[in-house]
C-alpha cells in the first residue's frame, strides 16, 4: 500500500497527462456531428455481421437457472451449424456460479466465456472476497473476467483505493483479460468518465466497459465517446491498446451503429475488430440476426 498522501499526488499526475475537463455539451455537439454525418454510411450489411460477431451474449438475471443458462450455451454450440456462413458471437457472459457450468458445456472454438466478478454489479463488499470470487472464476475456466469499478470510492477522490482494488484483481486474473465496468451512469459527468477510463488503464486493464445494465442511463452514445477519447489519448502516450466495451442500453440496430461510429471514427479501423471492441447485450443478437438474413428471427 502506498503512503496515501504519495498515492494521491501519483494518481493525480497520471491523470494531469490528460485533459480531464470536459464541457458536457461539447462532447454532446461531437456525438450528434456523428450520428447526423457518419451512421447512414456504416449502414451496411458487412458492419451488422460485424456487430453480430462482437456480441457477448449476456444472461445476467436473479432468476437464471443451471437450464437457462445451458440452453443459451447449447443455442451457442448450435449456430455453428445452423449459420455456419456468419462468425458466431464472441462470448457468453454470465454470473460466476455458472462458471464451470458454462466452460463444460461451449463448444464453439472461437466463443470466450466470460464472468462478471468482483460484487457485481455493486462493488461494494470486501476487497478479498471480490480477489477470493475472481480467482475462482479463473479456476472454473473463465476466459476473461468482468468487475465494476468502485464507484463510490473513485467519487470520494479516493484514488488510490480505487487504483489499488482494479490492481490486485487484474493480479487475480493473471494473463486472462479483465476488463473494468465504469457504471457510467453513476459518474454522470464526462470529467468523471474521462478520470475513470484513464484510473482503470491506468490499473491495468484490458477493457474498458460502460455499465452493468443494472443503473440507468446504460450505455449512451456521450459516454462511449468520452471512453473513446481516453482510450486513444492513453495509447498515444503509453502504446497500450485499450479495448471498449459498450453495454446495456443498447436496444436497437441504430443504437448499435451509432456506437460503432462513434468507435471508427475517434479511435479508427485498428480498433474495429472483436479483440478490442465488444457490445454486452442480449436482444441485439436476434434483432441483428434478423436483418442480416432478411426476416424475422428469434433464435437466442
């Protein structure tokens, strides 16, 4: 641990690298210049394939049984054969009881399972039992793990607290990817989503996501941008590629191509690929399956 007064001023000149104080209606002026010059281009058959194969299909509910949780897996397995044409979603995101249930049971080479850890999606227990839930996670055979940033610490200014949770998660997941969940509608402000992304790469981390989908707004357009923002800041300055994690919120194929514009245009074509760009969403699957083929599906 460091000396908190030495950590402060550490984590501070980290962040000063950056402008972190950003109006919010400028950054609202640049989503609509986007939205209004950029989305009817990326309208394209070969952009919705793509945003199909970034989906992690997500089943996070109180009420997910052992049955639902495998039937969602088995519907995974069986699209290699059913569209054996299209690349298959990227992962399967669960709660971590489902963990082993999961990676027993996925057949599809190229679909990561991936848990959400750490007290999701509050963040708010002990920090050993959030390392205790990730490394078990790790041993059930999670490819990548989700946590939530501790948002009531980072909004106290507790910096360090912050930083020093995501490390010693990101040390639990060892090489596996973690990506950290900033609960964007929580930090309201863009200032604070800009503190955020760059604290939680800053830690570490291989993701960036914007919300748990449990605290609304979700994932608005602003929020990526500003994401996007620091993520291409923070690669111009270390060389570290950061990964964007859109989710919840995202209800409609619009919604979806105006994050992947917003994606393209800040953070350009090396970053248009499922290594570093993910939508977490359930509904998108069906919606977007349904307009690549032409008709209405309700396969997931």
């Amino acid at each position: 641990m460091h000396n908190h007064e030495v950590g402060k001023s550490k984590y501070d000149a980290a962040l000063s690298l950056y402008n972190t104080t950003l109006n919010d209606e400028d950054v609202q002026a640049a989503v609509k210049s986007i939205i209004e010059n950029k989305v009817a281009e990326n309208n394209t058959l070969d952009v919705k394939k793509f945003l199909f194969s970034t989906i992690e299909l997500t089943s996070l509910h109180t009420e997910d049984t052992d049955e639902s949780i495998l039937a969602l897996t088995e519907k995974v397995n069986s699209f290699v054969e059913d569209y054996g044409e299209l690349t298959n979603v990227a992962t399967i995101c669960i709660y971590p009881r489902f963990t082993k249930l999961v990676h027993d049971s996925l057949e599809a080479d190229d679909v990561k399972l991936v848990t959400v850890c750490g007290d999701f999606p509050h963040s708010q227990t002990y920090l050993e039992v959030k390392v205790a839930e990730t490394a078990l996670c790790i041993q059930d055979g999670a490819d990548e793990i989700d946590i939530v940033l501790p948002v009531g610490k980072f909004l106290s200014n507790d910096y360090e607290g912050t930083c020093d949770e995501m490390e010693e998660l990101k040390a639990a997941c060892g090489t596996h990817r973690m990506k950290v969940i900033l609960e964007t509608g929580g930090l309201k402000t863009a200032s604070n989503i800009k503190k955020a992304s760059i604290l939680a790469m800053y830690s570490g981390t291989d993701f960036i996501k914007t919300s748990t989908g449990k605290q609304m707004p979700a994932s608005t357009p602003e929020a990526v941008y500003v994401m996007c923002q620091a993520i291409k800041e923070y690669f111009d300055k270390t060389g570290r590629k950061v990964g964007l994690k859109p989710a919840g919120g995202i209800n409609t194929v619009q919604d979806a191509l105006i994050l992947y514009s917003i994606v393209k245009e800040v953070l350009g074509a090396e970053w248009i690929n499922r290594d570093f760009f993910r939508l977490g969403t359930s509904r998108l699957a069906n919606l977007l399956l349904s307009e690549i083929v032409g008709k209405d599906v309700k396969y997931f």
